[in-house]
C-alpha cells in the first residue's frame, strides 16, 4: 500500500518532466522555439525538487524527460529504422536520468542555483563523450543560434553557452517558486535581465585581415531520397560534374565571378578515384574546366582490407591530387559497426554499412593557394575537439562537406545548419557548407546566414569571403570552461551527498531508577 501511494505522488512529476522533454525538443530545428527551453527546464526543475524524493525517483524523472526529449529532437534517426531512433532515445536519456537521480539531493544543498546549471553541463560533456566518442547533438547552445543569446558563444564557447541557458532556466524556476523569496525573486529577474540585455549588445565583426578569398560551393543533388541514394554513385558524381561545368559557362559569360577554390560536398564521389578510371576522369575533367582548386568528397578504399575512408581531397589542375583529410569521427552504426563480427550475425540491417571507415588521425588543416581551409566533414561538426584542432592549426576559413541525402526533408539538415552557425560564431569564421542534396551554403562570421539552398535541388553559390586570422575567447579558453564548470558539477554532487541527512540527535540514556532503603 505504501508502495503504492508513493507511487501515485510520483507519475505526476514523471507525466511533468515527459511533457518538459517534449517541449524542449521544440526549442530546437525544425521547430524552432528556442524560447520554450525557459518553460522547459524550470518544468523539469520543479518536477525534481522535492524533500522526499529518493534517488531513484529522480532516475526515473530525469528518464522520462531525457527520453521525451531526445525522440522529440531525433525523430529523423527513424529513416534507418524506428527501432534504431527508440534505442537512441533511450540511451541518450539515461544520461538525464542519472542528471535526476543526483539532482534530488543537489537541489538540498543551499548553493543548488549554482550547482545544477553545472550538473547540466556535465551532463551534456558525457552525452558527446560516451560511447563511442558520444552524441553531442543535444546541447541546448545548438537551439539558439538565431537570437541573441548566441553570440555569447564568441567568449564562453558550446559549454559555456548551455551553461548560461541552465542558469536562465534556475533563474525561471527560482521566480516562480513558491517557496522563493521576494528578494530571491527580484535577483533572479535582475540577473535574467543583465544576461539577456548583456547578450543583445554584443556586436560580433564580420571583418577580415584585409584579405578576401572568392569560394564557389556545389551541390549537385542526388537522384532519390531516403535510403535510395544508396548505389548511384557515379549519378551523383556525374550531377556534381554537371553542376561545376555550368559554373563555368556562367563565369566565361561574365555572369559569375571566378572562383578561388570550388567545394564539393562529403560523398561527391563513393567510388575511389584512385582506383577507378571514370571517376578519375569526371573530377579532372571539372578540374581543368574552372582551371582551379576543387575539394573534392571522396570515399578511398583502405587503408585496411575492408576498410574506407570518408575524405576531402584537394585536386588541383595542374598537379592534380594532392593532400587528403580523412574524417576523424567517422559515425558509429552508420559508417562503421561497433563489434561488428558479434552484432553483424543477429543484426542483418547492419550489413548495409558496408566496409569499416576507418578515421583519420590528423586535423583537416588544408591550405589551398595561400588560404588555410578547416575542413570539417559532416556530423563531426558537433565535436568541439575536432573544430578545436583545426582552429588551433590555422584555419582562416571553415569548410563543412556533408552528405545528407538520407535525412533529406527530416529535421536533421535543419539542425545541423543550426550546429553550423554556432561555429560560426563561436570561432569567428566564415563557414563554407557543401552538401550533396541540401542545405548548402555561406554563414558569416557572426552567425549571419549569406545563402541557404533548398534540398534536393541543384545549387551552386559563389561567394567573396573574409580571410580571418584571429582567434575569439572562446577558441583561446579551449575546452577549460567545460572543464571546470564539470568540476563544480561534480563537487556539487559530493557536497549534496555528504550533506544530505542532518545528524539524528541522540536521545539521552535512560535514568536509572532510584532504590529506596525499606526501613526494617
């Protein structure tokens, strides 16, 4: 019975943090509701802040809402399979639910306003951390790249940024608690107002060393979607060949400017060039007509047996092949198969991953006549370390080729253009998008969109862009705010645990009786 009541006080906070979940996943693309996060996260709040809430009460708040959260954020993972997308949210919601289980007790702790905005970020390190290098996809910074709390990003970085949101998202719930005081209520509206007016008069420069490069990037389309695409490959390298021959028509006729560097996105080619005479071919035979430098997406064979690799490689017109970038965070599940011989024999969908990809070992640092390229490929995008060491290495300008025929029309390009941005800003570079179905297109340095093209359509846009050397705080912080505001996370988490039950006062021992001499 006992057990039973307990539980009755407990599924409406559950029913709380689903429906905080939901929401949350609405502040994100497609949706784009990044204000809903401030009714979400003081919702999830409140649905874990109770004096007689044990940890596994919190676990099992924190899974409702992670859970929620993420199969609202990443319904487009269904394209491969639904139960592929269940698993996922799954996964990425047991971090929330560990989020809960140690936020029932930080929320005893009289320093609680700090703590869990740290926790959060915490958590948000190990969801992009583990396993399998993590899932980064999401971060609450990534929902804000159109308002102007995102600049904020240039000083404080992702984590830094996801930091400021929890704190926002406290500063609610600290306003509309009832057990908060009129003093406490009218510092969190102060302090909510100074971070919102703060981060309206940031003002971000576009401006550049002086230098201008003029960059033409290529989306050729693919002939199907979905999973269709699959198997065309000498389609859509032949698209992408036809696209970069009419930019050359258009430049002879004066209606384009001639570009410095052509880009082609991730996957251009998914039949090695090296290997394969008609491939080899159809790029020089790009090359040679704009008579400049193309970066060319190119899956080569190896360098194991039944190994690839996912790829940037520049051709030039005059020596043709030169340096190659191998991406680095190749997409587990999609691009290779984790214990791959155990799952393979159960799994059969998995045998459509085809070869291993193996990762690259170095940054995609590619100068290319006088300019120094970051090439990022795809989904690694999310990886702060992978945008670290390029930045770190010398990129003037980023490049991002990405392939993403199989989510076309899902949410998921949507989003990613959305993570794309943010770099932009928090690193201070123009970023130069190719991809082989959409979206496509040039972000400024300060998160401002220049183009954008529709998916599944063929687009090429030239673009005159800023060299830019410089390096923003937040690439000069590097990954210490995430460091330390984990630190506080977890010193939070120790503070609460060895603070969470008062000492029980001991009762003083019994008196002992008094014997009375009976007179005899």
């Amino acid at each position: 019975m006992d057990r039973l009541k307990a539980l009755g006080r407990l599924l409406p906070r559950v029913v709380v943090a689903v429906a905080a979940g939901i929401a949350l996943g609405y502040a994100f693309e497609p949706h784009t509701y990044p204000w809903l996060a401030f009714i979400a996260l003081p919702l999830f709040f409140a649905a874990l802040n109770g004096t007689t809430l044990s940890s596994k009460a919190g676990f099992l708040i924190g899974a409702g809402f992670g859970i929620a959260y993420y199969a609202t954020l990443v319904p487009w993972l269904s394209v491969i399979g639904g139960d592929a997308a269940i698993a996922l949210a799954i996964l990425e919601g047991l971090f929330y639910a560990v989020f809960g289980a140690f936020a029932v007790r930080v929320f005893r702790h009289k320093l609680w306003a700090l703590w869990i905005p740290c926790l959060w970020v915490a958590t948000e390190f190990a969801t992009a951390s583990v396993p399998f290098g993590g899932f980064p996809w999401g971060r609450l910074a990534w929902a804000f790249s159109d308002s102007p709390l995102g600049r904020l990003a240039a000083y404080v970085g992702i984590p830094g940024l996801s930091f400021v949101i929890a704190v926002l998202g406290v500063l609610v719930y600290v306003v509309f608690r009832q057990a908060s005081r009129f003093r406490m209520r009218v510092l969190a509206v102060v302090a909510g107002v100074a971070i919102f007016g703060g981060s309206a008069l940031i003002n971000l420069s576009t401006d550049g060393n002086g230098k201008t490069v003029t960059a033409a990037m290529v989306q050729g389309n693919v002939p199907g979607k979905g999973l269709e695409f699959l198997g065309r490959a000498r389609t859509v390298t032949k698209n992408h060949l036809t696209a970069t021959l009419d930019l050359e028509k258009r430049v002879q006729a004066g209606t384009e400017a001639k570009p410095d560097v052509v880009i082609w996105p991730e996957n251009s080619t998914d039949i090695d060039p090296f290997k394969d005479d008609e491939t080899r071919a159809d790029i020089e035979q790009a090359v040679k007509a704009v008579g400049v430098p193309i970066l060319v997406g190119a899956v080569l064979e190896g360098p194991g047996p039944n190994e690839r690799q996912t790829t940037g490689v520049v051709w030039d017109p005059q020596t043709g092949p030169g340096q190659v970038y191998a991406k680095r965070h190749p997409v587990p599940f999609g691009e290779y198969i984790p214990f791959r011989e155990q799952l393979l024999p159960y799994i059969k969908r998995l045998e459509m991953v085809g070869r291993q990809t193996a990762p690259g070992k170095v940054p995609g640092i590619v100068p290319i006549r006088g300019v120094t390229y970051g090439d990022v490929i795809c989904f690694e995008l999310a990886y702060d370390n992978v945008i670290a060491d390029v930045l770190n290495g010398g990129a003037q300008i980023l490049v991002v080729q990405t392939n993403n025929a199989t989510y076309g029309g899902t949410g998921q390009p949507e989003q990613q253009f959305a993570i794309t941005r943010m770099r932009a800003i928090e690193t201070g570079r123009t970023v130069l998008i190719a991809s082989t179905s959409g979206i496509s297109g040039v972000i400024q340095p300060n998160g401002k969109v220049e183009h954008k093209s529709g998916q599944f359509v063929a687009d090429v846009y030239v673009a005159k862009v800023p060299v830019r050397d410089g390096k923003t705080l937040a690439i000069r912080l590097g990954a210490w705010p995430q460091w330390i505001l984990t630190g506080l996370g977890l010193l939070g988490i120790v503070l609460a645990l060895a603070t969470r039950r008062p000492a029980r006062p001991q009762e003083p021992p019994a008196a002992k009786p008094v014997r009375q001499k009976v007179p005899v």
